[in-house]
C-alpha cells in the first residue's frame, strides 16, 4: 500500500455512452485520446469506427457465449496490463450484448435449474438473472482495475429499453443491462451520458431528462441545461472542439473543476 500526493495521481476519466442502436456511440468514442482499443462484442461494430482514427480490435463478436463470457471477465483485462503503453483509451461495445450473451451462458448451464424447473430463453428464472448480473459487474470492475493500473481511459456503450408499470404504460428509459445492473455499473464510472440523433444532429444528455435515467457527469457543470448538441465531424479527428480528448484536457486545466457544457 502506498499513499499518493495528487501531482502522482493517474489522469483519467471513465464512462459510459448509452442510447439507440446506430445512433452515434461507437463513431463519437473515436474522440478519445489516441491509440484506442475497442473491444468488440457487437457483430460488424469496427464498421462504425472513423477510418481517420488510430485504433486497433481486439474482436469477441463470433465466439461462443461462454467464450466471450469468460475473455471480458478475466482475459481481456490480463490483456490490456500487457499492453500499457501502446494504447491510451479502451472501449468495450457493447455492453448490451455481452448481457445478452451472459444471460445465454446462465441458461445453458441450467444455472438455478431443479428436477422442477429447467431454465430457457423464455423463462430463464431469478438465479439465471443473478447470474448476468454477476458476469456484468466482474467484466466491467476487473476491466475498470486493469484500465487504472496502466493508465488507460475506458469508456463502455449500451443501448436504451423501455421500463412499463404492468398496464404498459411507460415510466422511463434506461440503459439495457437488465436488473440492477445499470446501477452496478453506474456507480464505478465518472461519466454516464445519454447520446441521441434527431434531424441529422446529434445530441448529449449528462444530466436525467426526456424521460432518461441514469445520467452523471463529474466533468461538466450542467446546471443551465442537462444537454447540448454534439459539433462533432468523424473525418476530423480528435483535433476538433467536441472531442472527448479536447474536453478532457480542459478538465484537467481547470485543476478538474467542472467546467461548461460545450456550445
């Protein structure tokens, strides 16, 4: 154990982009300080990424449920110690589908199965939940420990669902992890931010609105506005106003005090 002064302490930031499926997030992280990782569990995600940008993939997307359970939770966070210093950002997309591969993996291991009850994909019961809640918040802490120890940012996406009273009315939006898990995994990061697309403009929201909950920043003073439009051109690069990689340099400058939405 060590104790640290502030001038020895990592600078970083961790989050979350959440929102529709093709609605930008994947091509937004691209902003991230450079070399990025990006860690993909969505089949053909890379294509979302800006040639412009310097990355490389490490890609679960074609392997087995149990595979790609067992490559978040334990090998690719070996994996990224080994590679400090050769990228400066790692980006898990998505966490949506790794959820949905989990909950698979449960089912397949007749995880809370009995001579009563067998586990399916249409009623996979209560342990088989647990059990993707469980492979969620392993991945995301043992990836979050790794990213610290090496310096990295890190930043993960998922998608948005409905959540219905039992007349199916809607109460709200949130992120598609199922459960408690998005608390899980809210509270381990810096940044949760709610990303929309509308008339060919994009939008961030870091602060709960439309409807949307969670969202969280400790980067940004929202209390004018909870968002803002998004002045991002994918071909530009990080060199640009509305790049993660921009704003987080401000808040570091700012001796990290947040600092004002972009305009």
């Amino acid at each position: 154990m060590e104790v640290q002064d502030k001038e020895q302490l990592e600078r970083r930031m961790t989050g979350i982009i959440w929102g529709k499926s093709g609605c930008g997030k994947t091509t937004f992280l691209s902003s991230l300080p450079q070399p990025i990782l990006y860690v993909m569990i969505d089949p053909d995600g890379k294509e979302s990424i800006p040639e412009v940008c310097d990355y490389k993939v490490l890609d679960l997307s074609m392997m087995e449920d149990g595979e790609t359970v067992r490559a978040l939770k334990d090998k690719v966070p070996t994996m990224i110690k080994q590679m400090k210093g050769q990228v400066a950002s790692v980006v898990v997309d998505s966490l949506t589908v790794y959820a949905e591969r989990g909950l698979n993996y449960a089912i397949q291991q007749k995880v809370g199965g009995s001579p009563k009850f067998t586990p399916t994909i249409e009623a996979p019961g209560q342990t088989a939940y647990g059990a993707r809640r469980q492979y969620i918040v392993h991945a995301t802490s043992n990836i979050l420990r790794a990213t610290a120890l090496v310096g990295m940012h890190c930043f993960f996406t998922t998608h948005d669902s409905e959540v219905t009273n039992d007349k199916g009315e809607i109460l709200h939006y949130t992120m598609m992890l199922g459960g408690k898990a998005n608390n899980d995994v809210g509270i381990k990061i810096s940044e949760c931010w709610w990303m929309r697309e509308h008339d060919g403009k994009w939008f961030i929201a870091v602060r709960n609105c439309r409807q949307r909950e969670p969202m969280k920043t400790r980067m940004f003073n929202s209390s004018s506005s909870p968002e803002f439009e998004l002045k991002f051109n994918p071909a530009l690069g990080i060199d640009q106003p509305h790049s993660i990689s921009r704003w987080f340099e401000s808040w570091i400058a700012a001796g990290r005090k947040k600092i004002p939405l972009p305009t």
